[in-house]
C-alpha cells in the first residue's frame, strides 16, 4: 500500500529534512526514522522515496480530493453541505479565514509534496551504482513536482493573475530545517522559480518515450508548462506547449458517445496526469461528492450550486449536463464524476487531461484561430460547432471558452482559479452572496499559524 511506503521509506522527512510547511518547526521524531544517507545509498532506496513522493501527492488534503474540491466549492460551481462544518461553510459564504483548518492542512500537505521533491534532488547525486540516464529521470521528475506544488500554492494563496505584485508564494528550493524561514517572493519570481524547474525538468526527460499517466513523464511537463504560461498570460508559450501535447499522439479526445468514460475506466486516452487509486489506498472523492445514492445531504461535504444546475439548462444538447445528478431521493445536486466505485472508494484524480490543452490553445491563440478548438470540444460533447458569425467580438469569444471550461472541468479544480485570473471573481460571485466581495476573494489567506510561526515573515495577503 502506497501510504505504507510512504512512512517507511520517507520517515527520515520527519526528523530533519522536511517541513510541515514553508518553515513550521517539527514536534516529533519517528520512531522508525532513517538517515538520508542510507536512504539515498542505493538505488532500491531512491524508488523508495520516489514512491514516497508521489504518495504524498495523494493524501486527502492534496490531490486526494480537498485541494480540487474546496476550490470548486468556493466558485459558482458549488455549495457547501454535511455535518455543518464551520470551515467548510466558510467556502460555501466565500468568506475564507486565516484559521480555517482546510486552508491549513491543504497549504501543509503542498509544502510537503515540495520538501519531499527537495530532499530528492538533494540526494539523488550520492547514490551509487545507478545510471545517468536513470538519475536524470529521477531528478526530472522531483523539478516537475517541485514546481507543480509551487504553481498550486501561487495559484491557491498569491496574487497569480498579478505579474507586478508582491504577493507570491515562499519559493523552497532547498533541504530545509526545522528552524528554517523562507519569506514569500514576487509573483513574477515565483512565476520564473516554476518556469525554470519545469524546462529544466523538460531537458532532463526529453528522451523518454513513456507516456504511463500516472507518473512524470515529457508530456505531463509540457502540459504543466501550458497551464503555467497561460496563467502568466504568456499566450505564445502556452499555445505552444498544449500544441506539443496535442500533437504528442499519446492522447485522444474522447467523443460523445464514450467521453464518461474518463470517469468510469482508470488511465482513459484523456489522461495526461492521472493520480490513480485502489481499494487499499483509497481517495476521498466518493466520500466527499457522492456517497450512496440515497444519502442524506448531511453525508456529502461539496455539492452542487443550483447555478451549475441553471448554466447547464441554458445549454441544450451538452451531454456534460448528465455528469450531474438531479433526481436522488434527498433532493440536492451533486457531480457524477465520482459516483462509479462506491465500494471501493478508488476514484482517480483528474490532473491535466488533453480537454485542458485544447481549451489552453483557444484561449490562448484567440477568436480568430482558437475557435477550432473550442468547437473540437463541443462537438465531442454533444454541440455544434460555432461559427464566427457566433463569436463577432474578443469578448464574446472570451465568454464561450470560460463556458466551456466550466461545462469541461466542474469539480475537477478549475473554476475558482480560471475566475481569478480572469478578473471575474466579483462579477460571479457577488450575485450568489450577500457577502461583499472584492478582490481579497481571489485567492486565500495565508494559514494563520504560519504567520505566527514565522513571526511575521510569511506576510498575509491584503484584506485577511
């Protein structure tokens, strides 16, 4: 079982070479600790801690379903419901706060994935008897990880859409201690830190032909690369790095007649970044978006917004709008992306999928040459294809792939950020709430027990 290999194989992270978070200081030591030297001493013990660094990927609080989830919930997309959970509720009232215990546990678990990248780097050059070739891939895939977990902080708690401000992410390159502070950066410094990890990263991998989803390989690091540069509203380089993705030929769309498959099959031909679960190491998607199907709403944490359910009704023919379930016993909405393994609780995260580079390209490239892409999606999801008489304006054109990147990737982690990016926060939200909201709502604050942790150098964001 994966979290099993995880304790046994990076518990060595407990003692001194990770953090809880940026700079957090430690209160317990392992009792089954290892050093890094022997960790790092042969090759069996490097897959050990590739494994583990992977796994923690995959705990609740990451990709193992909170991080997508509670940011899906603090959009239009959805509501929170079960167990009146006061954090929880903050999501749904779009009234985040510092102390909000899935903003804490979500920030630490990412700095985690990072420090476990970290130590990987730090320690894959003493390793002895393995390859190059062999060591190169290692390393390639910690800078991938690296930078994806930095990308997911800046995203989450900076000012992304933001190149000039302050208000970036702390940017951990190193092994660090449990004394260590590291102050947050730019947004244009975090923006290059990310950048620079995912081309080295890119180097590293160019030989390698796998293209398994479930782990780092060319493709995953050219789709991190498109998703990056699009946010950074590098338009030239995003369309570039989704075309080699879509061109790689590794990936297929899959059309209206079999697109659920995606959601029903494990590695379908959409994948390009797959998290993958089984019985014994089960994520939490089910659990928190589904449950049985005649459970009380009191037993799913993300539902539906009635919204979701209105923009669906507006859009005749979307064969999306059947990945929603309107007719269970209890009355409320809910996705259907993680209903179909109820017992065994092993649904998948859906971390980049080629829809993603299709839509990064016809934002990216705009209404005279991205409309193709667009309507590639449409008509694989059961539209027809718009013609440019439909789109007569950059800002209509602009309306139709923000439409179709929620009818897409609902639930799958994108609207909040897409609306932060594109400046839309307030426009959206403020109609669904009577909570002011202005643009602090565009991203969340700073865990508060890291402020105090680090007595201040970890600064909060503006309005927290």
């Amino acid at each position: 079982m994966k979290k099993l290999i995880y304790i046994a194989a990076f518990s060595f992270i407990a003692v001194s070479l990770l953090i809880m978070s940026s700079c957090a200081k430690l209160n317990q030591i392992s009792p089954t600790a290892v050093q890094a030297s022997q960790l790092f001493k042969d090759s069996t013990g490097l897959s050990s801690a590739i494994t583990g660094m992977y796994s923690t990927l995959e705990v609740q609080d990451y990709y193992g379903a909170n991080y997508p989830m509670m940011c899906d919930l603090n959009s239009d997309n959805g509501v929170a419901g079960g167990y009146n959970n006061t954090s929880l509720n903050e999501f749904g009232a779009y009234s985040v706060t510092s102390s909000n215990i899935f903003i804490q546990n979500t920030y630490v678990a990412i700095y985690k994935t990072i420090a476990a990248a970290n130590a990987i780097i730090a320690g894959e050059s003493t390793v002895k008897g393995a390859s190059q070739s062999y060591l190169d891939a290692v390393k390639g895939q910690a800078l991938t990880l690296r930078a994806m977990g930095h990308f997911d902080l800046l995203r989450a708690f900076g000012y992304h859409w933001d190149l000039t401000s302050s208000y970036g992410i702390p940017v951990v390159t190193t092994v660090q201690t449990s004394t260590s502070v590291v102050p947050r950066s730019t947004v244009a410094a975090t923006y290059t830190a990310i950048i620079n990890d995912l081309l080295q990263a890119a180097n590293l991998l160019k030989t390698s032909t796998d293209r398994n989803p479930n782990y780092v390989n060319p493709a995953i690091v050219n789709a991190l690369l498109a998703r990056v540069y699009l946010y950074k509203k590098d338009y030239t380089d995003a369309a570039k790095y989704a075309t080699l993705v879509i061109n790689d030929g590794a990936f297929t769309l899959l059309d209206k007649n079999n697109f659920t498959e995606i959601y029903t099959s494990k590695n379908s031909k959409e994948s390009v970044f797959e998290l993958p679960f089984d019985q014994q190491n089960q994520s939490e998607y089910n659990a928190t978006t589904y449950a049985r199907p005649d459970a009380a709403s009191t037993e799913v944490l993300f539902i539906l917004n009635p919204d979701l359910q209105t923009f669906f009704q507006n859009r005749p023919g979307d064969l999306r709008y059947n990945l929603v379930d309107t007719t269970n016993p209890n009355g409320y909405l809910r996705t259907l992306k993680y209903s179909s393994d109820i017992k065994q609780k092993d649904n998948s995260a859906y971390v980049i999928r080629i829809a993603e580079m299709y839509m990064i390209r016809a934002e990216a490239l705009g209404r005279a040459k991205g409309l193709a892409d667009v309507n590639m999606i449409r008509t694989n999801r059961g539209l027809a294809a718009l013609t440019a008489a439909d789109v007569p304006d950059n800002d209509t054109y602009a309306q139709v792939v923000a439409d179709e990147d929620r009818a897409e990737f609902n639930f799958e982690g994108h609207r909040y950020f897409d609306l932060a990016r594109l400046g839309q926060v307030v426009n959206v939200l403020q109609p669904l709430t009577s909570t002011t909201i202005t643009i602090t709502n565009s991203c969340f604050p700073i865990p508060l027990r890291e402020i105090s942790a680090t007595n201040g150098v970890v600064i909060q964001n503006p309005g927290y």
